[in-house]
C-alpha cells in the first residue's frame, strides 16, 4: 500500500464516484417530512386554487362593464347580492352586464365575472356599486391554475424538504409521500486514552468528545447514528467493530485514532475487508483522513483531533454521506457571511486550509478574528463563529481583505 | 384605533421592546442539547486536558539535552521506556537529563519531561535515540489548561447550542446542564374558506396549509407548536381560541385571516385583551400584520398569504419568538449567498421588499433570478432557493448587480 496525498478535490471526486445512493424508501405523512428526501418526483394531482379566486376585497364584474370609468364619470352597476368565503359560487346565476357582486379576498368568482374591482376605487349607494377605475379581465383574479397546474413538477426526487415545501404538498391536498430511508451511520471510537464523558477521568485519560460531535453532526444531516461505544487499539476487536457496523449500517465512521499506530491498524483493516481510495488530504486541519469502500458503503477514518474531525466532517463527510443517502444536495452549509479580516492569515500554497474565526460586528459591518489554537483543542470551535475556507491556489489573506465565512 | 403603518425596523423595535425572555429552565443530559438555549453561564469545572499531553508521535525529553542537534551532529539519549495511551505518566519516575521516552500522540508528558521530539527527526539504535534536530520547551507539548482553565467561561447564558458546544461540555465533563425551557407557540388559524388538507376540498374552499408552514418554522426555531386548528369567521369563537392559546401557550401566532372581516375582527380581539402596537408594516409582501401584548405573551397577527406569512416569519416573527425564548441570537437565517441578478428589479422607496428568487450555478458564479407571482402562490416560494432582501432606502437593484440572498 503506497499512498500519495490528494487535494481535498481530488479526494472528493474519487470518494462521490464511489458512492451509490440508498435507493430503500418508505412512505410518510407530510406533516413529517421536515428534511427528509424524496423519492421521486412529485407531480401535482390537481389546478391550485382549483377555482378562480379574488386577491382582493371588493366586487368581482365584467371587466367590460367598467371600461371609461373615471373620478369624473363613473360607471354603476347593479350590486346583485354577496360571495361568503368558502362558498362555492359556481351554482351561482351567471353574472351578467351591468351586475356586481361583493366579494372578499380569497372568495371564487361567479360564472360570467372575470375581474375584481377593489372596494377602494369604488361606492355603495343602496345597491348601486359606483365604479372610478376601469379594471382589464383578470384584474385581482388568482386563476384556477396560476399556483400550480394539474400533472406540474411540484419537486424532483433527491429534493430535502423545507417548510415551504410542505406548504406545497399539502396545499393540492397531498397528505402522504415517498421518501428515503434515512441514512443509518455507524460510529466507532477508537483509543485507549478515552472513557465515556459521564465516567471519572484518571491522569494521561480523556473524555471521547468524538463520538458526540460526530453523532450531532450526523443529526444534522437528518441521518441516524448508531454508536458501537470506545474500541481498544487493538486490531481484532477494531476488526470485528467494524464489521459489525457494517453488517447493520448504510456507511461506517471510525472516530479517533490519532496514533500512527490506530491510523496504520484501522488502514489495514479496511484494505483486508475493502478498498482504500484515500489515505491522506491536503487540507489543514484534517490531514489524516481515511476513505475506503467494504462491498457498497463507505467507511471513514476521521482524525483524531476533535477539530480536524469536524472540519473534515463539514467538508468531505457530509459530502459523501448525503450522496449515500439519495439527496441531490451535497453541501450542507451553504450558509456564508462576508467579512474583513482583522488579520492577516498566511496559508501554504497547495493545501486547503479551514480557519477558525471570530466573528463581530462593528457599526454594521462583519469583522472575522481567526483563532489560533492546536487542533486539539475543541475550545478554539466553540468559540468560533465560521470557518475561513483558504483554497489551495490562494497564498493566504491580508489584514482587512473581504472574505467569506461559512457559518457553523 | 389609528395605527400608521410602520417600517419593519420600527415595528421591530417596539415589538422586540415589549417583550421579555421566558425564564423557566430545565437540566437535560449535554448528549440531548442540540439546539437548546444556555439558562445560565457555563464555566469549566476542570483543567482540560488537565495533564501535559503530546500533540505528536515521538519522544519526551528534556528540552534542553536537544539543544544544537542537528543532521551534522545529533545528539544522543538513551531510551528509557515507551508511554502507554491513557497511561498516568505522573507515578514514573522523573525524566533525568540524558534519557527519553517513547510516547504516541495524546499521551501524557512523564515528570522532568519538557518537549516532545518528533519521531521523523530521530533514529532508533537499540535503546540509543539518535536527535537530529532541537526541539525548543514546550514543542509539540499541549499545555494541562491550554483547551480550557478551570473557572473559564465555556458558553454564555443565552447561547444556543451547536455541534461543537457539545463537544466542548463534554470534554470537560459537564453532562447535564440547565437550559431554558423550549417556547410552547400557539397557532390559529381563520378563515370560513379553510378545510385541513387531508379533508376533501369544494369549489371555492382551499386547503389550510398556513397553520403547517407555520408550525414547520416554528420547529425550526425549536420551540414548540401547539396547533389549535381552523376558527370560522366569528368574533366569539376567534376570542375563545385566543384565551385558550394565551392560557397555554408563551406566544400566539393568528395565522390566516386575510380578508378585511378576519383582520377587523381579530384588532378589536386582541385590543381587548390587551395592546396592540403594530398594525400594518411597509414590507412587501407582508404588509397586514399585527403585534400585540395580552399580558407578557406577545400575539401576533400574521397575513393570510402563504408567501406573505412565511416571509414576514422569518423578518418578523422569528426575532420575537427567539427573544421570547431567552436566545441572544435575534437572527434567525444570517445564510447568505452573493449573486449576480439575472433582472433588473425596481422597488418602491420607503418600503422594505423581500423578493423571491432561483439561485443557478453558471461557470463557478451563482445568478439569482426573481420569480414573480402573487403571494397567494405556494409554489413560488417552493422553486424559491432564497430571498432577495431590498431595503426600504433602495429604490431596486440592475441587471447584474451583485446582491446578498438570504437562504431558506
């Protein structure tokens, strides 16, 4: 086994060219569905509204009966009773000339009207409707199709679901859909310095922290953590974790293992059960990353340090466990901030570097702080606002440059 | 009851002014806190790592014995031992001048020991190390309090918790810790034409999709939607569902309503009960909403549009419900994405315009194309990738301008 380091890039096309997508689905109610993937795509089963439909109050006409009204002469008709919301005004007598009838926002129209003229550009005396403005056909009127047409795309299958997609679903009346499977993502801790947080540390022990930042950032994701707790170094019981996680997971992380010795232990195991496509990025932090495939899924050995391991979680696992899981969208945080850097970052030409950063506000512009801490040091990203990509063709930034934070 | 409208920065402001961060909290296990708001200010109970720790694979020795080493002329140490992961290097006994002693990434720095020399710059002989260059007090050393000092401030009360806060709580091994109780928001919807979406629709009927829009934003914020399902068109009826939501609930979301009866009907409600401070703000769409005070629980009218309740949520709503909920953090999506406008958009000046737009990606560069359709329409929010904010001193933006859209 002989590896050379791949830029993050290169790293990630090899890896997503891997990596097939969960094709199980399961069918959910949609006031459910928060986040999670479709299946296929989702036509519209019917017109939305379904009905012609006033975007105004006021008295739904013949567009042709207010033609030439004005201030200074006005046009009356004939107020021929009242549209309730809700009513279905399709039994209605068909409007005729020189006839209005009231209606309010949201109200259908009657047979023969084809627009509204709002209550404000017009008078009531008795039932006489004085009209000032003239309104051209579909003025104020919603059509019955305008939301979305019967048999209309209304979302492409890998699509993740927001809140305003759930408005969509449910407004043409559908109440159940096809979605994905979520993604099952085993999680192994590896090394002997670590305890559970909740037990009592001894001297040179630490608190597998790991674990926990893993499984939250997997949460996020909409995926399902399956945790198989702190394994020893030692090679057979990594072994045996890790078939084990394959054997009930979509795709296994192995956590931890920052020696050589647990980095070269969890190597040749994946090479003996899989694959490895990569063994080493060019980014910092997060150098010693691990991608292998056993049969269809993916497994990741993570860098030890609990920064590295959650940059390179937001950078190249995410990635990969959302093309595993069937979304079409592979980044996770698109969400970004413009700032000016407070100081000048140097950076080494060809590696991607991820920058913790402060950010402030001052008199309404966003200032980032770069943080400078060890990577082991889980306070510098708790402390931190966002992360300052450093592409690899960029020699760094200088004091007071615009740069774009991605938030976290 | 005269009410000018007001801008969104106004009616912000008088609105956030009124209302007071809940108070009650709860201690809930750290591995469950994603999301929650900090009660209190959390403080490290502990040194983290607590012990002197290598940040690399290699040797601890004396600094000192290294100086002036070089491929020249290496210095010699005598090995004296290999540190274990997780062992208590504190019972060894103290590293004398002269010796050095294996140790892996992680492990715990023995007594006299000062730097750790990297396993790259040395050979092993038997038990003779072989240095070839000096290594200065303190390299590769991660100092016992460098992550944390005991008594630091961790997180500060009010800070709504990430994956990496996790992280940083649990390394130092708080594994409960109190946070503020989650918001219970009571949601209400009007409307004589409203049916639930799982009911058969007639003519001149539509589904009711608002009150889940709704309740999908407020999950997004982490609180707690209580729904009280669809109220017909009656003072009487509307004023019930009111009581029972403030004797309830934190806060009251009236959604729907969009005809001038609903919102008549629901002003007199809620000046009733209590206050009302904003009537009507110069946002597009968005413009028919109302704030209230019943007591210390804020009531919110919201328009009856889908598109126009969800935007004026998230400008409006969000910030309330969030200072209600004790955050710090007013804003809710701070996601932005620079692109290039595909059109030119004109806006009225003097008033605040939140246009949807469709982000593509062309050539590396996102453009942003606005969608135009009524706010009636669902579906133009569901193929929007996002909102291009317009503030009310901007009288809209050219073709190919660069603007900042904020995600949803």
């Amino acid at each position: 086994m002989f590896f050379n380091t791949l830029s993050l890039d290169e790293a990630l096309e090899i890896s997503l060219s891997k990596v097939n997508a969960l094709r199980q689905s399961e069918t959910i109610n949609v006031k459910n569905i928060m986040g999670r993937i479709l299946a296929a795509d989702v036509f519209s089963p019917e017109n939305l509204p379904g009905f012609d439909r006033s975007s105004m109050d006021g008295y739904a006409v013949l567009a042709e009966d207010t033609y030439g009204a004005s201030e200074a002469s006005p046009k009356e008709l004939k107020l021929v009773g009242r549209i309730e919301m809700g009513q279905d005004a399709s039994t209605l007598p068909t409007l005729k000339n020189g006839e209005a009838i009231g209606i309010s926002t949201g109200g259908m129209l009657p047979p023969g009207a084809d627009a509204i003229v709002i209550i404000e550009e017009t008078e009531l005396e008795n039932d006489c409707l004085v009209v000032f403005k003239p309104a051209a056909p579909g003025t104020a009127v919603i059509r019955a199709d305008e939301d979305f047409k019967e048999g209309e795309l209304i979302l492409p299958a890998g699509h993740k679901i927001r809140a305003q997609d759930i408005g969509a679903l449910l407004g043409v009346g559908i109440t159940q859909t096809e979605v994905l499977t979520q993604l099952q993502v085993g999680v192994i801790s590896t090394g002997d310095e670590l305890v559970p947080p909740e037990k009592k540390v001894t001297l040179g022990q630490v608190r597998d922290i790991n674990s926990y930042t893993t499984t939250a950032q997997i949460y996020e994701l909409n995926a399902t953590p399956i945790s198989y707790g702190i394994v020893v170094d030692q090679r057979k019981q990594l072994a045996d974790a890790v078939s084990q996680a394959l054997a009930e997971c979509d795709a296994v992380l192995i956590s931890g293992g920052s020696s050589v010795g647990v980095r070269d232990a969890t190597m040749d195991i994946l090479d003996h059960m899989g694959e490895v496509f990569v063994h080493g990025i060019r980014v910092a932090p997060g150098k010693p990353t691990i991608f292998a495939m056993c049969g269809d899924k993916p497994v990741i050995g993570l860098p030890g340090n609990p920064v590295s391991s959650m940059i390179v979680f937001e950078i190249f696992v995410a990635p990969i466990l959302l093309k595993r899981s069937g979304s079409t969208q592979l980044k996770k945080f698109p969400a970004q901030v413009r700032a000016i850097l407070g100081k000048s970052i140097p950076s080494a030409r060809g590696r991607d570097d991820f920058v913790r950063v402060k950010l402030s506000e001052q008199g309404g512009v966003t200032h980032a702080e770069p943080i400078y801490a060890h990577s082991n040091n889980i306070s510098s990203l708790s402390k931190a606002d966002g992360i300052l990509p450093i592409p690899a063709d960029v020699e760094g930034f200088a004091r007071e440059e615009h740069v774009v934070v991605e938030l976290w």
